[in-house]
C-alpha cells in the first residue's frame, strides 16, 4: 500500500499539475504553521516569507498556461452534441471566464515586477472577480451532472453490484468533491475583492488559513485516499500573500 501510494506520488510530482499541487499543498501548510506560532518574527516570519515564494513561483509559472487553457477550450468547443445542454453551456462559459482569467493575471504581475506602468490592483480584482466567476459555474455545472448521475443511480439501482453502477457512484464522489473545493475557493474568492461586496475582507486571518490547507488535502485524496482515478480542474489564482 505505501509503495503504491509512493509511486503514484513520484508520477504525479513528474508532471506539472502534479508539481503544482505538491507546492500547493506545501505553500498553505508553511502559511498555517507560520500563521499559528507566535510572533512576527523569527520562524514564524521565515515560513510565511517562504509560503510567499511559493506562491509567486505558481504565479509565474502559470504565464505558461494560457495555450494550455486554449487548447482545452478548443477541444470542447460548444460541448458534445450527446451531453446536457446546460452542462454544456455552464462548461463553455467556464473556459471563457478561465481563459480570460490568465492574461489579467498576467498583466497585474507585469505591473506588480515594473514591466509595464499600470495600477496592478485593477488588474489583480479583475483576476479575481473571473476566476470567482469560473468557480461558481463550476459549482453549478456539477450540481447539475450530479442530479443527472442520481437519476441514473436510481436506474441501476436494481443492479447495485453491477460495474456501473460503482461507475457512477464514483463520478458522484469525484462531483461532491469538485463542488466542495470550488465552494471553499469561492469563499477566498469573495473575500479578495474590493470590501464592500458580500463578505469582502471579513474574513478573520485564521479562517483564511485554516481553509487553505483544508482544500489541499481534498485535491489528494481523490488519487490516494479515494482512488477515484480522477483530478479535479480547478483553476486557481494566488498573488502575492493571498492563497486561493
């Protein structure tokens, strides 16, 4: 068990999103621990410095992502013809808001490093706002593949040992799980904009923390804990010392 759990961890670390999520993963547990110890200074003040590398090496590395996003969007195009209309549309307006995501982020950094001369925080919350917007359709679109999977649960449910129907359990678990990661960055998300909008910087800094390692343990146990061969997608969004 620990062997395989081992060698699944090597293979992921060996692509990029795997890579991603380990320094993920890595970046809120230093921003808890360093957020729970005393003082300012010191330890505490070395690990948030170190969370905040690792978070600006994900930012910079996802200036890479923009084809990446665009070759997905493309591939999907209007959705397949056999799938739900509405998950479609959810799914077309998700890569739209995700596509567009990338280059504002982009440009906050380049304003932020003094590429170019503009106000990075617009920049920032425009970022935010399209990346809070994915997230919600997200939620949505698998609120509406799970409603479509407990109808043909409820099909099969004749035939509770059949291959299927383990099939279409574990697509509820992975959707279940999808809508509570996506909830949790949407929290953030929220949170992040201008005060003013809903619970815009009311957030205590222990719940921003505490939540921030609780999502990274999701994204592993679907692969490790789970084993429900699945990845989430989210796309996610840090700058600076703000973890999504």
């Amino acid at each position: 068990m620990a062997a395989a759990a081992l060698r699944g961890l090597g293979a992921a670390l060996e692509t990029h999103r795997g890579r991603d999520r380990a320094v993920r993963a890595l970046s809120y547990s230093l921003q808890l621990v360093g957020g729970a110890l005393p003082g300012p200074r010191g330890l505490p003040g070395g690990l948030l410095a170190a969370s905040a590398q690792l978070s600006s090496c994900r930012t910079v590395l996802r200036l890479f992502d923009d084809l990446a996003m665009l070759r997905h969007s493309c591939s999907y195009g209007l959705g397949p013809k056999d799938e739900d209309v509405l998950v479609r549309g959810l799914s077309v307006l998700c890569n739209v808001a995700n596509q567009l995501y990338y280059p504002c982020e982009h440009l906050a950094w380049a304003a932020d490093v003094g590429i170019i001369r503009a106000a990075s925080q617009r920049w920032w919350t425009l970022s935010t706002a399209l990346w809070g917007s994915a997230l919600l359709l997200g939620i949505l679109r698998s609120l509406q593949v799970l409603c479509q999977l407990r109808r043909k649960l409820r099909q099969h449910k004749c035939s509770t040992s059949s291959s299927q129907s383990q099939k279409l359990r574990a697509q509820v678990k992975a959707e279940v799980l999808s809508i509570l990661m996506d909830t949790a960055d949407l929290s953030n998300a929220i949170h992040w904009l201008p005060p003013g909008f809903l619970w815009a910087g009311r957030f205590p800094p222990w719940q921003e923390i505490y939540e921030s390692p609780f999502k990274g343990a999701i994204k592993w146990m679907p692969r490790w804990a789970l084993q429900l061969q699945f990845w989430a997608l989210p796309i996610i969004n840090d700058r600076n010392q703000r973890w999504p």
